[in-house]
C-alpha cells in the first residue's frame, strides 16, 4: 500500500523536485506542469496557488499510471510534433497561452479544465477516455493541447497513428471526429464550465494522411444562455491545407467556475 | 512458411470445411460467412459463386490475423448482443439480409464491400481500421453490421466497451461519430461504391452508458449524381430511446459495381 501514498507538498520552482520518500520509477515519475489557477488539487498536492495564476509545479506520479499526463513529448512524436510544442510551449512563457495536462481516465481531465478538487483515491476503473485508450505511445491519439484563455481559442497538436485508419493510409472520419469533440468541449470546460456536446458538424474538406502533424483550431463563436456555438478548423501547420471544417452547439451546465 | 499456403477451395455447403491441410488453431480457425455474391475474393478461396447469390461460405483464416473476422460473436457480448445478433442472422437466412464481414485491416472491407479480389499477401502493415484498433475483447468498438440491399439500408449493433469514455460512465462523442462514419459510408460502399464522407452532421440527444446495447441504422436517402444522401439513427434496442441522429453527404468514387 505504500505506493498509494503521495507527497503532501508540491515544488513551485524549477528546482529539482522534493523527495516522495518514493523509490523512483524512471522518467514518468515525476512531472513539471505549467498551471493556471484553475488546475485541479491532486491528492496531496496543492496546485492552486492563488498568488502565483501561472506557475510550474512538480507533481508526484508515484501512485498510478492514472496520473501519468499524456500531453508531453514522447519517443513516438515526429520532428514537426515537437517543434510545435516548443513553440507553443513558448508562448506559455508569459501565461498568454496555457497547456493542458491529459489523463486517460475522463475525471482528471474534467477536474483539471473545472478547478475542482478530487477526493481520495477511489476504486481503479476499467474505462478510458477514448482517446487515451491505445496504451503503446505513437500507434494511436498523440496530442495536447493548448487554450488562451482571453481569445476564448483552444488549439491542439495532434499526430495521428496508424491504428487510426480509415481511408487506406488516412485518418478515420471517427479519428478526427474525437479530436474536434476533445477540443470543441475543451473550448466549453475551460472558457465557461461543464457543457454536453449537442451537434457536430464536420465537413471534411481532404484526407489526413497518417502520421501526419496537424493543427486542430477551435473557438467559442458567442454564447446565448445556455447555448454556445463554437467552430473548429483542421489544417496543415504551415497553414497551406484544411483538412475539415466543423461547428458545434454546446449546451453549457450549471456553471462552476468562469474563466470569462 | 507453411502457413501462408491456403486451400484454394470453399464449401458451399453447411457441411464441414474441406480440408486445408493446416492444423486447426482452435475455434477460430474456420469462420463460415454468408456471403452475397459481391463478396470479395480471398488469397486462393473463390467467394464469389455467381450462380449463387447467397450462400454459406467456409474460409480458412490461417494466414494471419488480419483475416479474423470481429464481426462475429466472443465472450464479451452481452445476452442483449447475442439476441439482437441471432435476430438479425435469422433474417439473414432468406437472404433479405446479410451480415457484412469486418477485418482489422481497411483494404479488407472495402474489398469485401466491392467485390474485388486482392492480390497475393503484401508485408504487414502496423494500420488498422480505427474502430478495430483495440485488441481486448469488449474493451472498445463490438459491433456487427447488417446490410438490407432492395431498402438499402445498414443496421450495426453495436456494444460500446470501457475504452470508449467520454463523459464519465457515457460514450464518447467520437465514439459515436466513430461508427456512425462506418455505417454511413457502409450504405455507400454497399449499394453503389466507392465513396468518401464530405459531411457528417450528428445530433446528440442523450448519452449512451458504456457496455449498453444500440442499434446504428442508416440509409441512403437520396443520389443525386455523385452525391449520396443518408441519414442515420441510434437508438436503444426497445427504440424507447433516441441517442443521436445523423445526416451525411457522400461522394461517390468512379462507380466499380452497383448493386441498386
């Protein structure tokens, strides 16, 4: 059971972080995040800082893969994947835009887009967020994603796989569904609150050829009540081609917490 | 290198299979499909007997997995599953009907879907047909698709595993996108030809829990030169409940058969 318990503190420097009194299990066991204030409380671990809304926080992994953050860098991205992420990275520096930390299990990632903090850990569960579910890095959903939060725009980096075929050699009609849904939603959680996905409508415009590095471009069109409308653009980073086109009505919950 | 040899016969019968010479690797070694007569051509096993239009077909699936056919019953299918699924096979049995075979590797369907015959084995591929990329049994995408040709219309049962979360304990957006992409462009490939999805329009009316039994229908609704219009529905197996509707644009490829 000793794995199950977490370091109470959290280093909000770029220091080397302090020691779990864990043994170290290799490069996933701990993570440096660059949070906003709205970033969820981990079990044990403070990451809302209320006088520091931008800051870079290591956390514990230790207790299970769960936790482990999906949206860095691994061995399966491309040359053009990570050049992209430095330069998104980048332009976080100054807390204009923010990366958002992805979990495989949906409740982390709601916690973290709502600020909320998570109870205790509960019971292991067999379900996944559908696109965290291929476990070998590079075969399936490789992305992260990025929001500015002023421009109300969530933009997302995304490096297809090959489990992820639909055309013989390109991406899924279903493939690039799910990364407009994640985003579309990701405009929703982190500009406003809780919301359901109502309608999408995607026009697809040309193939995604597989392993290909694309740009998913989402924002919050205007908001009426409870009802958003957001739009979605897919396309080549140099800009030159659009994949798919799409718009979606979002029905916004009770909301928790407003970024606006 | 034994097993890349295949029998270059087929039963037409219920009988048993003929001999391949092979040893048998458990249940799944033989599959008996019925088949229409566009039914592809497989390495050495002729499908396609036009005297018959329906008919039972033995096949050796020796070669590898990528010839294993998912749309067949395993041990994760619920009651509800396997009840629709005799359902749905018992209508098959005048040949109004047919169950629709599906592979893990795209070029397999679209070949069974057009009737062609492929060549002799190429090297592996690491692709794989999104909604077939999960490896565990009743972790992702269950689901069977049936084809009504004179309605020209496709219904998929489907039983959507844990692997497929988006809102907590619901499916994902994209998972619906996912197999309603598959079951639109079915009625595509199916009644005319090649196609591609140009657009995808999805209602979400109310979420659908995880490891629940839906029916996916589809038809076309309209050609107008190579545009194809078709709809989609999903809904509870008792139709009380309507989970999403969908309306697509489908353009037709070069038309290489045409069962209509």
């Amino acid at each position: 059971m000793e794995d199950t318990r977490c370091p109470k503190e959290a280093s909000t420097t770029h220091d080397k972080p302090k020691s779990c009194g864990h043994q170290a299990k290799g490069l996933d066991h701990w993570r440096t995040l660059r949070c906003g204030p709205w970033v969820a409380a981990r079990k044990g671990v403070v990451l809302r800082p209320a006088h520091l809304p931008f800051s870079n926080i290591t956390v514990c992994l230790c207790q299970s893969r769960r936790l482990k953050d999906y949206a860095l860098p691994n061995a399966s991205w491309s040359k053009e994947m990570l050049d992209q992420f430095n330069k998104f990275m980048e332009m976080c520096k100054d807390g204009t835009w923010i990366r958002i930390p992805s979990y495989r299990n949906v409740k982390y990632d709601i916690a973290e887009w709502q600020g909320e903090k998570l109870e205790d850990e509960e019971e292991e569960t067999e379900a996944r967020l559908f696109s965290r579910s291929v476990d070998v890095e590079g075969l399936g959903f490789e992305y992260v994603m990025f929001c500015n939060l002023s421009e109300k725009r969530v933009v997302c980096l995304f490096q297809p796989g090959p489990y992820l075929e639909g055309p013989p050699g390109f991406v899924h009609g279903g493939s690039v569904a799910t990364v407009l849904d994640n985003n579309l939603m990701g405009c929703a959680f982190m500009t406003v609150g809780g919301a359901l996905m109502a309608n999408l409508n995607i026009s697809f415009k040309s193939p995604i050829p597989l392993g290909s590095v694309v740009l998913v471009e989402s924002r919050v069109e205007k908001v009426e009540g409870r009802k958003m409308f957001t739009s979605g653009l897919v396309r080549s980073t140099d800009g030159e081609t659009i994949y798919a086109k799409a718009t979606a009505l979002v029905i916004l919950m009770e909301s928790k917490k407003s970024h606006l």
